[in-house]
C-alpha cells in the first residue's frame, strides 16, 4: 500500500480497514523515497552484538511454557522482559516472530547439556512478547566478566534472523566489554542496553522493543513516536481489583484506550470515541475472575496504536 492510500484511509475514517490490512513487503531502510516519513532519531533497527550468538548457543531449544523461562526453582532476582517487535520504519508490528533467548544463570553458568534458561516464545497478534526469567549471572571472558546479558534470536516470519544481546543499565561490566561497549556503527549496542525497574512485588521489570527487517500489521507510520498521544501511568501496578490510566491526548482525535492479554487478545475498551486534546484518566474495573497475570494497555488515536504500558494482574 503506498503512503498516500494509507494516508487517505486514515482521513476517511477508514482506517481500522489500514490496521487491518498485511502490507506486502515494498521498501528497505535504504530506500530514500521513503525516508521523509521515518523519524530516524526516534526508530532505529535494532543492531547486531560484536559477538554474534557467542560460544553457548543450543540449538532445536524447547518452546517456553507459560512464559517462563528456566526452572521455577532457580535462584536468582526474578526478572520480566517484554516489548514489541516492528518493522524497520516502526510502522508496522510483526505477529508471530519467533524470539529465542537463551542466558547463564545466576551463577554466571550456562546450561550446555539441558535446555534451564533455554527457549523461544512467540510474538503475539499485537507483536508483544513476554517472558518471565531470572536476572543472568556474569561469567568470565578471558580475565574480565562480561556484563550480564541475554541473548536472542529474531525470527520474523519469512525474512532473516536478527542475533544479538541485550544489556542492562549501570551494569559496571559494560565499559570493558568489547561488544557492549561499542556505541557507533554496525554493532552499536546503545539501545540493547535497557533499564530495569524493580516493581512492588520485587521483580525487575525490563522494556526490549526490537526493530527488524519483516512485514507486519500498520500501526501508522510517525504516530507510534508519540505526537499524537500516550499513556502517562497506570496504577497501582500491580494491581488487583482497579486499575487507572492516565494519558494525553494532543491533538482532538478518535482515542481507544484497549486492554490486551498476554496472548494478545482484546479483553477490554475503555474508550472509543472523538476526544479533544488534554489529559485523561480512565479507571479499569475488570472482572473478579480476570487472571493473574500480564496484560497490555494501549492507546490509538484514529485506529492507530501509538502507545503502550504493560501491568500485572495479581
Ligand atoms: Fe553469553
């Protein structure tokens, strides 16, 4: 769909038909035509790590099983990681991606014989991910300990595989480490060097948006960089019979403010309709019988999704 058509339905009106709709793939990062439209400083593809998959990668690794990875009985901080998976302009999100990650334990030791800390999940039909895990250890490098790391593979459906590490902020191994360190160029791991947010249940919390070559499902193009609207807070996180969202809107526009489950099925609206620019709070009372567990929230603005928070039901 050229940029025009996808324009001229979000004009109309029509837009929840552009969501909709699978774009065939028409343009890479170097085509120029197309470059006006990315805001570069805000979407930037996700880089390789220096070190490739590295010397401990397993292959054929199992499925992980109710988004946890690693035996529940490992020591160690717990720790979630989850994002979303776009395309290379960040105008689309890719459903379905394979994501493989695999880590030491919290004694800096990889599993080489079995599959503890060892598996893929999938992206779900929003392009969220989520897997619940445990902090990795350090281990030695030759005589220095690289910073704690997770490893992943990106599979998007029908387009090659992005391998690489992510990192995480204030790690004091960093500077020294060759791969983690490098902040230019093809192996700049500046943005795979993520903060980690301990919640009140005392779980680190991390957020790993991975930009990729793939097709996916339009979520706009420019909108998802926030100009039009966002989502301040939701709170209590965790929460357990209520919870309230705060958001902008800054333009008037067509807001919905949707709850998506881990699985990436719609569960609940709590707005949808023509609202003028200015901050907004809704309040969530869901069911008494909603699961524990993760769930999405996002904002669109004219049937765009531009936004999201993740919280824990308890
Ligand atoms: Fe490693």
């Amino acid at each position: 769909m050229s940029n025009k058509r996808r324009t001229f339905l979000k004009n109309t009106g029509l837009g929840l038909l552009a969501v909709s709709l699978v774009r065939p793939k028409t343009k890479s990062i170097n085509d120029s035509s197309n470059k006006t439209k990315i805001d570069q400083s805000a979407c930037e593809m996700t880089t390789t790590d220096y070190f490739g998959e590295g010397p401990f990668y397993s292959d054929n690794p199992p499925e992980i099983s109710e988004y946890i990875q690693g035996s529940e009985s490992s020591k160690g901080n717990p720790l979630v990681i989850s994002g979303r998976v776009l395309n290379l302009e960040c105008s689309e999100y890719i459903p379905n991606t394979i994501i493989d990650v695999w880590h030491a334990n919290h004694q800096g030791q990889y599993d080489n014989t079995g599959f503890n800390f060892r598996g893929f999940t999938r992206t779900n039909d929003q392009g969220f991910y989520l897997f619940k895990t445990i902090v990795p250890g350090k281990y030695l490098n030759g005589t220095d300990f690289r910073p704690s790391h997770i490893h992943f593979k990106v599979k998007p459906p029908n387009f090659p595989q992005l391998t690489t590490q992510l990192y995480f902020e204030g790690d004091d191994k960093i500077p020294g480490d060759a791969a983690a360190s490098i902040d230019s160029g093809t192996f700049d791991a500046t943005n795979r060097i993520i903060p980690l947010n301990m919640n009140s249940t005392g779980v680190m919390e991390g957020q790993f948006d991975i930009v990729i070559d793939g097709n996916g499902i339009s979520v706009g193009t420019q909108e998802i960089h926030l100009n039009t609207g966002m989502i301040y807070s939701a709170s209590p996180n965790p929460f357990q019979n209520s919870l309230t969202i705060k958001y902008g809107v800054f333009k008037k526009s067509k807001v919905g403010i949707k709850i998506y489950n881990v699985e990436g099925i719609e569960i609940a609206e709590l707005e949808d309709r023509i609202m003028s620019a200015e901050k907004y709070e809704a309040t969530w009372n869901p069911s008494k019988y909603l699961q524990p567990g993760y769930y999405f929230i996002s904002i669109s603005i004219n049937n765009v999704q531009v936004h999201y928070v993740k919280v824990l039901k308890e």
